[in-house]
C-alpha cells in the first residue's frame, strides 16, 4: 500500500483523503494542504485508498481523473457504497464539459483543471468544507 501522511497533530486535524499518481504532483498538494491545516492521507492508486480503513475518517477527497488502476470516478463511486458521504474534488489535465457532466453524477461537487492554481484548489477545498480562510473570514458558497 502507498500512502502517505506526515503530519503532526493528526488526530486534531481534519483528514482529507488525495489520490494522485504523479509523485510530484501528489507531494505539492499534500504539503499545501497541510500547511493549511489538514492531514493528508496521499495515495498513488484508487485501489490503495480503498483498501485503508481510514477513509471513513476524512472529511473530503481530492482525486485525479486518470488513475492506474481505478479511476477516479470509480474512486469516488466505491467511496460513497461504503457510507462515505464527505465533498469531493476531481482533478483532471483534460477537461470537457462531458466530464464534468459525469463527475457530477458521481458526486463529485467541483472539478478543477491541472495545472492546478493553488488558490483555486484552497478556496474549493474550504468552501466546500465549510472552512475560513487564514485572515478568519469565511470562505464564499
């Protein structure tokens, strides 16, 4: 299993839950997030995730469209038949408005294309949790 989670706190802080295959990519989302607050449980496959009996705990998903082995469409999908019923955000480098269309029926409550704005991934990230912002101000519907 790959999985990866190195902060602190982890208990105190809210976990969200990141699939994504390119290392690098993985690693810049996970310390971003985690600089604001979150731990991050990173994984390279949807297969992985779904094997780890954490998910249960996270408040949200942040998962790439094409995987390895289980997209993440189907990620969110077996998610969800377990119970799991937290935000999520597919991340793709190819967008359309048929994809979009489908993340939606899986029930994927945003979409975002890579490369990801970091600020873009931030502010979704916080909207859809209900969080604030660092200056405490809340974060707009």
């Amino acid at each position: 299993m790959n999985v990866e989670s190195a902060a602190p706190y982890e208990a105190e802080r809210p976990r969200l839950l990141l699939v994504e295959d390119d290392s690098g990519v993985r690693r810049s989302i996970q310390l971003l997030l985690q600089a604001r607050g979150f731990d991050v449980r990173a994984y390279a496959e949807g297969s992985a995730l779904l094997s780890d009996p954490g998910p249960q705990m996270a408040v949200g998903l942040i998962a790439d469209y094409r995987l390895p082995e289980l997209e993440g469409l189907s990620v969110l999908r077996s998610l969800r038949a377990t119970g799991w019923d937290g935000p999520a955000i597919l991340i793709t480098a190819y967008p359309s408005e048929d994809l979009t269309e489908l993340a939606k029926a899986a029930g994927y409550d945003a979409v975002l294309e890579k490369p990801l704005a970091e600020h873009l991934l931030v502010e979704t990230t916080l909207r859809l949790l209900g969080r604030r912002r660092g200056d405490g101000s809340t974060v707009p519907p």
